[in-house]
C-alpha cells in the first residue's frame, strides 16, 4: 500500500513590493541619473574651458635665433590647451628641445598668452669626437650640441674621451680665473698618457699631471712665465 506523508513545508507566497519600497527605488534612480548627467556636463564644461584658456600667443625675451628654436619647439607640440601648457610641462619641453638653454622661466598670462624668459648655455670650449664633429661644452663638461656649420666661435679645442670633459673643463675654469691672458690664447687641450698638455696661439705648450695639481700649477705656471727670461720669448 502506498502511504501518504503531509509534507510540513509551506508553500512561498509571492512577496508583494509595499507602494513606499517602490518609491524608494524611484527616488534612488533619479540621484544616479542626477549624478551622471552632472558629472556629464561638468566634465563637458571643463573640456571647453581647458580649450578656451588654450594658448595662443607668446613673447620671447632672446635672441632672434634662440626665438626661432623656442617658436618651432612650441609649434610642434600636440596641444597648447590649458593643462598641456602649464609652466612647468613646458619648461621640461623646452629644456628637452632646445640644448642652447640652460634653463627658462615661464608665466601665463589669462587667458591665452605666455611670456617667456631664457637663460643661454655660456659655452666655453668645443670638443671633438671620434668622428671629428665639434660640439659646443658648457661649464658643467656637457657637450649639448654640435657646431652649426658656419658658426664662428673662437674657443679651445678639447681632443679627448667624452669622459674627460668634466675634469678639462675644471682645468679650463680655472685657467680661466686666474690667468685670464693664458686662457685667451689657450688653443687646444689634450689628454695624453701623462697627462694634460696645453697648446697656446703662440707655440708654447705647458703639460700638468691629471688631478688637482694641475689646477694649482695653472697659477704657479703664469707666474713663472712672466718673469724674465720666459715672457720675451717662444717657449715649450
């Protein structure tokens, strides 16, 4: 015989949503579409604005030739809208771009207008690679770019490895200071096995050990050479 079990579980009612539940609901979809369509049109807003601050024009304070590389710099960037032309990001550009600068100050002028102030490179030697380019070297030892062909700049030579640069143009300065007539006529520098060797306009040479004695021996070396009999003629 087959037995019939009453089976202890209720059925499910359908759970009926209250009128407030269903407000709520209401309520709660019309903040997210308030919140969506505002930050739609704020972002819509700053877009327009960031375009409306864009630049437009600039003034440089520099020579006509450092003008003309500052301008082409500025003209190949992607955008000059509001936050691609912040001082900062521009100033890292134009550090970038154009190696005759040593640095540059920059100012906005609201609501479409820069002002622009550099400061140069003072190069104070040219050095030769391998391949016998000359390059212009600043006060730091940095060989920031070749000489334009056509370009008369009336500096020693360095005849050296890259390396050496910084260590020659320490030896350059302070030749520079303290026998300003020396430095004048200096010529070329080289970097030889023992050391470095000095050419000067006239013929003399003076050669000096790596290291700090060279600096200290540039001065004692110029006094010496004033004296008589070494001032009256050519020398080695």
């Amino acid at each position: 015989m087959m037995s019939l079990v009453r089976s202890n579980k209720r059925r499910e009612q359908p759970v009926l949503k209250s009128p407030s539940s269903l407000r709520l609901g209401r309520h709660i979809w019309v903040v997210v579409l308030g919140l969506l369509l505002f930050t739609m049109l704020s972002v819509a807003g700053l877009r327009a604005l960031n375009q409306s601050l864009a630049v437009e024009s600039w003034e440089i304070d520099a020579s006509p030739l450092v003008q003309t590389h500052v301008n082409h710099a500025l003209e190949q960037m992607e955008s000059l809208d509001f936050l691609n032309s912040r001082p900062s990001l521009l100033r890292q550009k134009l550090l970038k771009e154009v190696p005759d600068l040593a640095d540059v100050y920059i100012q906005r002028q609201l609501p479409n207008a820069l002002s622009i102030h550099v400061v140069l490179r003072q190069a104070v030697a040219l050095w030769q690679n391998d391949a016998g380019v000359l390059y212009l070297v600043d006060d730091k030892g940095e060989a920031y770019r070749p000489r334009v062909q056509g370009e008369s700049i009336d500096l020693p030579v360095l005849r050296m490895p890259q390396k050496k640069l910084h260590a020659a143009i320490i030896l350059l300065l302070a030749l520079k200071k303290k026998s300003p007539e020396w430095f004048a006529n200096s010529s070329e520098i080289l970097a030889e096995d023992a050391g470095w060797r000095l050419n000067f306009s006239k013929g003399q040479q003076w050669l000096l050990p790596f290291g700090e004695k060279a600096v200290h021996n540039t001065a004692l070396l110029s006094r010496i050479v004033q004296n008589v009999p070494w001032n009256t003629k050519v020398w080695r």
